[in-house]
C-alpha cells in the first residue's frame, strides 16, 4: 500500500512589534488628539463669535430700558446706583452674578431677582429686610435694626418714626456686628423667636413687646405694652408665650390688671402680681 503523505503544518512565530513601528503609532495618536483639540477650540471659538455677533455685540439689545422696583422703602436711584449698571450697555453684556452680589453687599436687601425684557428692556426687583426689632449696645450706643435672622442693618433716615414702633433690645454683652453680619448672641435670636411666634399665632393684637433687657444670664426681663413686665427664661419661647397670654385672658375675664408675670418657673403656677 502506498504510503499516506503527512501534511506538513505551518509554525508562525509570534514576533514582537519594533521599536520604530510602536514610535510611529504613539506620534499617530498624538497628533491625532491635537488634531481633535485644535478642532475643538475653533469650533469653540467660532460659536463664541458667532453667539457675540448675534447677542452681545448686537446693537438691537442695547439697554434703553432700565427698570428696578423693591417692596421697601429704598429709593430707586440709589438702587440703579448700586446695581452699577450704566445706560447703552448691551444686554447680554450684563453679568447678572455680578450685579446680585453689587446689591446684596448692602445690608438692607435680602433677594434680588433679575430678568432681561428683549430687546431693550432690563428688570430687577428687590425684596428689602424687614426690620422686626432694634438692638443698642453698650459701648458704642449705636442703634441697629434687626430683621427676622438677626442681620444688623442701619436705621433708614426717613423711619425715624420705626424707632419708636419696633421693640428695643438693651443690655446685650456681644460683640458689635458689622453692618450686615448676623448677631450669633442667643438672647437676641430668642427674642427674635418670640416676635415670630407672636405673629405667626396671631397674638399681635393681644401683646405689644416694647423692650428687652438682656443684662441677666438666666432671664429676660421684658417690659410689654400697658406697662405689664414679664420675665422669660431664655429656653422654651412658644410655651412661655403661651401661658403669658393665659394669663392676661384670665386677668381680663376677672377685671384684673397684670403688672409683673414671672413666667422661669417650670411648673403649672404663674406667680403673678396685679396692680
């Protein structure tokens, strides 16, 4: 029989790359990411032109318009003043960061809300702090108005009148803030904690606070309208407010007049004095 012819098989060897071929492929690559980089930063560039040449260097949007209104008492000249933004400007131009923070940087404003009215017309509104109490410190003698975080601002010179509205706050041993900067004292943000309380309970109509002396550490005296004087311990505020009304509802059911309410016991008793 004639014998059967093997097949001879085929033996490949793996061969590593060259040093110039691995070369070639890294510079191919480099190159290739530049290529992509430079593309990106034309097109980039180009719609930063092209968005300039339709918006920001558009003369259709330059500002005519300048509208500012706040729900205070700010005048709007010196609110235009201090948003810092001048007339012919365009309105894409405007950097809104920019001119929020120009506003809130004064201590009377709280929010400020902006909004372009194309083509010509720019719109800010500003909400103002409403000033609740006025706090005087020892040193300086300097009068504050408080808003409801405790944020120091300067008595406006056309409310005159607030100062004798607003509850005072006396005998506060803190640091003076600046302008601006919230009173971290713990006494003052409870009184500011009663003033809230009060209105949102509704007891505005039944409790006037005229004043707050602070001088004492584990109390504060109070003095209320119709010449009634009461102590609160700095811990408590809704609970105490609550039992400060009581009794001047039963007082009133019995023909009484309050003149001094210790309310830092814990228990259920008042001790009450009437005049």
């Amino acid at each position: 029989m004639p014998k059967k012819l093997r097949k001879k098989r085929m033996h490949y060897s793996k061969t590593q790359p060259t040093k110039t071929l691995v070369a070639r492929r890294s510079s191919l690559v480099f190159f290739s990411l530049i290529l992509i980089v430079a593309l990106l930063f034309a097109v980039g560039h180009g719609l930063s032109y092209f968005g300039s040449f339709l918006f920001s260097n558009n003369p259709s949007f330059t500002l005519r318009t300048f509208e500012i209104s706040t729900d205070g008492r700010l005048p709007v000249p010196e609110l235009k003043r201090w948003a810092g933004i001048g007339f012919e400007t365009n309105l894409f131009a405007i950097d809104f960061k920019e001119v929020r923070q120009n506003l809130l940087s004064q201590p009377q404003i709280e929010s400020v809300s902006i909004r372009r009215n194309l083509p010509s017309t720019l719109q800010i509104q500003v909400k103002e702090r409403d000033a609740v109490a006025q706090i005087r410190f020892r040193r300086s003698g300097f009068l504050y108005f408080l808003d409801r975080h405790g944020i120091a601002m300067r008595p406006p010179p056309a409310c005159q009148s607030d100062q004798r509205i607003l509850p005072l706050i006396v005998g506060i041993k803190a640091k003076e803030p600046r302008l601006g900067e919230q009173i971290p004292d713990l006494g003052v943000l409870f009184v500011l904690e009663l003033l809230s309380l009060t209105d949102t309970l509704g007891l505005s109509s039944q409790i006037r606070f005229e004043k707050f002396n602070l001088s004492y550490s584990d109390f504060i005296r109070v003095s209320l309208n119709d010449g009634i004087s009461a102590s609160f311990p700095r811990h408590s505020a809704r609970e105490k407010l609550i039992r400060l009304v009581r009794v001047l509802q039963i007082a009133e059911e019995q023909g009484r007049h309050v003149k001094i309410v210790d309310l830092t016991p814990d228990g259920r008793n008042v001790p009450t004095i009437y005049k």
